[in-house]
C-alpha cells in the first residue's frame, strides 16, 4: 500500500468509464472515490455491486434512483470536488462541457478521444509522451484508432524510422451492447473524404510523422482492423518487427500457430484466457501478415475499441500527479495489476 491513494472519480459510467473504475481499483496506489450516471440503469446496479459510490449529475433525480434501489452518494459536484483526479468518461462532445466545473474546482482532468484536442490542450499516448504529460491540469486521452497506431508507429519510428504512413481503418458499426446503431447491411464510407479523423489525431502526439488515413464502417460490434503499410528510413526486416513487438509490452502478436483470422476468434480467445470482459489492452498485430521487403512494411492489427485506451487513463493519472516519473515503470505498474500478459506469451 502506497502512504498516499490517488482519489478518482469517473464522470461517466459507460462503456469506457466502467472499465476504467474497475482499473483504477485494481491499482495499488490509487481508489476510486466515485462513478456518476444520468439515469438509472443496468451500470448504475453493477456500481452499487463493486462498492462505488454512485452520484448523479441533476441531484433532483435522486428519488428515481434510489426507488429503484441505487443509494445516491451525492451530485457530481460532490464527487468532484473530493477527487484529485477526475476521469470524464462521458459521451463525445459532452465532455468538453463540463471543463468549466473541473476549471472551478481547480481539479485535474482527463479526457477521451471523442472529443477535440483542444478541450485539453495535450494528447497523450503512454509510449510516446508520458513525461510531457507530468503534473498537467489537463489531459486528452486519444482515441482507441489512434491509440493502436502510436503505439506501433512510434515503435517502428525509433527503430527503422517512418518515412510515410498509410492505414486504412475498418471499424466496427457499434459496441456489442449498443442495439440502435448500424450499418446492418452496408459498407459505410467514414468519411468518403481522405484522410479520416485518425492521420490528423496521430499528429497531435506524434508531430513529426507523416501519415494518410482512411475509414469505413462495416456490420459488427467485436474490433477495429486496421490495414498498414509504413515506408521507413531505413531496410525493415519480418524479424526485426517481430522482434520490436515482444518486446513493447502493449503490442500483441497473433502468431501463425494460433490459427486465428478473425477478430472474433481473437475474442475468444481473450475470453478463454479469462480476460475481465474478455477485454484485449493491447494491440492485436498479426504474425503473418507482416510483410517487410527493403522499405516497405505492411501488417493488419486489430484494435478492441472498448479497452485499448483504459491503460492509457492509469498511466495518465499517475503522470499528471507525478507519483510516478517514469513512463515505462507506470506502465509495468499498470499492466501488472491487470494481470496483463500480451497476448503472444499466451500461445
């Protein structure tokens, strides 16, 4: 036990926040002194169930909560105000307003990929900038695209340096637990126009690289994949990227003998394992796709857009309060707690 907890609260029970609380649970320097919700649902009873106290953003609604059953600690305001660090975890767009309440508070805060580099000022990534992140006020955690991308991109860089990035992402149509989204039988263009999001978010933590991304939208709910192909600086080799990947501790290789071709045969596999929520943190690169001939790799990866980014709020909360100096030891830390092995020491 560490003499100090890192108190955090999660405004923002969903589909990341709910993972990210149980995260910071998990952690031996930090605790979650709150989760928030809207309404009363199925994630509210889940909260209650790991002990979490429960506030609400209209402090007016606390009789519908608590006539179903769900004890209301107090608003979030509240829980705001106690925490140290608060973890927005609330839908895209909605974030951003509540700045100016962490802004009064005088709190630090993190916020997800859904909304603009602006609303903090600083994109992190845990292996590309965790020491430009110490004692900020003020974080954006990027998205989980962009997430698998630095992680691998800034691998290749520093080892045969990245002339060019080419990646096409095709994302799944929703989460699985999201029942009124679609596409449920079409190709969908995200966007028709190139580059996607995702080349312009890279760059708002790794600057220096130049990268075109492209983005569509097909009918499942398990993973992203994303089709790479990166010119370097120097001669690339199958063996030296194999090698770059065991080595990081969030890059995953599916290796050849393991027979998998789908990302649905990745999650079970993560759910054999027994994986919380058969919940994949790292990126999911596989072995044999990895085509490496002077300068020009390319490789498929797949990326589960509801975890990926949860490691990378721990490590930002311990940059942002500096308990930890040191990017690569957070991680370890991080990791270890999760009981997170990558997924290629698994088979």
């Amino acid at each position: 036990m560490y003499d100090y907890m890192i108190k955090v609260a999660i405004n923002g029970y969903g589909t990341i926040g709910k993972r990210v609380a149980d995260a910071v649970a998990a952690q031996k320097d930090m605790k979650v002194i709150g989760v928030s919700k809207t309404r009363p649902n199925m994630e509210g009873f889940v909260a209650q169930q790991r002990g979490y106290p429960l506030y609400i953003a209209d402090i007016s609604k606390k009789a519908s909560f608590e006539k179903v059953g769900l004890k209301v600690a107090g608003s979030v305001e509240d829980m705001c105000q106690a925490a140290d660090v608060i973890v927005d975890a609330t839908p895209g767009d909605i974030g951003a307003t509540n700045k100016p309440l962490y802004e009064k508070l005088k709190k630090k805060a993190i916020w997800q990929g859904g909304e603009e580099h602006e609303v903090a000022g600083f994109s992190f990534n845990s292996s590309c900038n965790y020491k430009d992140a110490i004692g900020r006020q003020f974080v954006r955690v990027v998205s989980c695209n962009t997430t698998g991308l630095c992680r691998i991109i800034n691998e290749v860089d520093k080892e045969f340096g990245v002339t060019h990035v080419h990646a096409i992402m095709v994302r799944r149509g929703a989460d699985p637990g999201v029942i009124k989204k679609g596409p449920i039988d079409a190709t969908v263009l995200d966007p028709v126009t190139v580059p996607s999001h995702h080349g312009p978010d890279v760059l708002t933590v790794l600057p220096h690289v130049s990268i075109t991304t492209m983005a569509m939208i097909v009918p499942t709910t398990m993973m992203h994949m994303h089709a790479i192909q990166i010119t370097t600086k120097k001669p690339v080799t199958k063996e030296g990227v194999i090698a770059l990947i065991n080595r990081h501790p969030r890059l995953g290789l599916i290796k050849k003998s393991a027979g998998i071709k789908s990302t649905a045969e990745i999650k079970e596999f993560a759910m054999d394992l027994g994986r919380q929520r058969s919940d994949l943190f790292e990126n999911c690169i596989f072995e044999d796709s990895i085509y490496a001939n002077k300068n020009e790799l390319c490789f498929f990866q797949a990326i589960h857009q509801e975890a990926d980014v949860v490691v990378e709020n721990i490590d930002a909360i311990r940059a942002m309060t500096g308990i930890e100096k040191d990017g690569a030891t957070s991680v370890q830390m991080t990791n270890k707690a999760l009981g997170l092995v990558t997924i290629q020491n698994n088979h």
